[in-house]
C-alpha cells in the first residue's frame, strides 16, 4: 500500500459523508423536476462537475465516471432543452409570419374583391346611366317628332279650314250673284205692285166722286 492510499481512502469516505445531503437533496426534490428542468440541469452540471474533479483527484473511476456521466447528461439535456427553445421560436416565428402572410393574402383578396365590386358597381352606374341618357335622348326626340307632327297636322288644320273658309265664301259670293237678278226682278215686280195699287186706289177715289155726283 502506498503512502497516498490511506489518506486518499479517508478523503473518498469524508467526500461520500459530505455528499449525503446532495445525495438526499437528489432522492426527494432534483429527482421529482423535469429532466429538462434549469434548475434541476444547473445542479446535475456542478455536482457532475464536482464528482468528476474529486474523483479525478482522489483516483475514484467510479465516481469521476459518474460525476462525467452526470455532467454530460445534463449538458446533453440542458442542449436538447436549448434546442427546444430553439425549434419553438422558430415555429412561433414561422406561424407568426405564416399568419403574417396569410393576413396579407387576405387583405389583398379582400381589396381585390373590394376594387371588383367597385368596378362592378361603377360599370352598373355607368350602365344605368347611359341607360338613362338614352332614355331621356329618346323622349326628348319622341316629344321633338310629336311637336313636329302636331305643328303639321295644325298646319293642315289650318290649311283645311282656310279651304273651307275660301269655299264657303265662294259659295255665298255665288249664292249673292244668283240672287241678285231674283232681287232685281222681284223689287220690279213690288213697282209694279205698288203702282197698281195706287191706280187702283186712284180708280176708287175716281168712282167714289162719281157715284156722288150722280
């Protein structure tokens, strides 16, 4: 046996008394996290850590195999969780811009269905009112052919009835001139009347002195 074994014996056993607390501590509460757990992966890296210094130092493979085995795993895990981290920001990054993308997309839809109504609406407007352009065009040239036409048929009212007027006078001008020798004939024949009857009234007179002087 060597001068160093006794001494390092001792300090090997000293070590084991002073880990039993950490040992306890492992048992009832670090085993009961989650493996992935910070705080739980910050003691095992240091008691890792620990164990593998002293084991190294005291010449214990066991306990620097344990302590190295220890401290790995929880790197390992402290990485896998970092990982983790890792993957999840990226997928709340991706979903986040995947939203971001898909609210974009919508928004352009929805202005492009926007804009489309909009065109839509205004070609019907415009639709409507060249309808109604039309429309009034053509009233304004049915009343323009209906005044039109009223003023011809006024017109050859007008003229009919100045026909009617120009015969009718021509009618009475020929009734007047064929009258006229009727007249003339008749206040002859009145003379004639009127000096017979005053004949007659003077051959009356002239019988009456008669018969009285006889």
């Amino acid at each position: 046996m060597s001068a160093l074994t006794l001494p390092r014996r001792i300090l090997r056993l000293q070590y084991t008394l002073v880990r039993l607390p950490w040992e306890v501590l492992e048992a009832k509460v670090i085993s009961q996290m989650d493996s992935e757990n910070p705080a739980r992966v910050g003691y095992e890296r240091v008691a890792g850590t620990v164990d593998g210094v002293v084991g190294a130092v005291l010449g214990d493979a066991d306990l620097s195999k344990r302590g190295e085995a220890m401290r790995s795993a929880a790197y390992d895990r402290a990485r896998a969780s970092a990982l983790d981290v890792e993957a999840e920001r990226i997928r709340a990054e991706a979903k986040a811009q995947k939203e971001q993308t898909e609210a974009a997309a919508k928004a352009r839809v929805e202005q492009a269905r926007e804009e489309a109504d909009d065109k839509i609406a205004k070609a019907a407007d415009d639709e409507i009112s060249d309808k109604i352009e039309a429309g009034r065009k053509a009233t304004a040239k049915l009343e323009a052919d209906r005044e039109r036409a009223d003023n011809i048929a006024q017109a050859r009212i007008d003229a009919a009835e100045a026909e009617r007027e120009a015969k009718l006078d021509e009618v009475e001008r020929e009734k007047q001139e064929a009258e006229e020798p009727q007249k003339k004939v008749m206040k002859k024949a009145a003379a004639k009347a009127e000096a017979a009857d005053d004949k007659r009234e003077d051959a009356e007179r002239l019988s009456d002195v008669v018969e009285a002087k006889e």
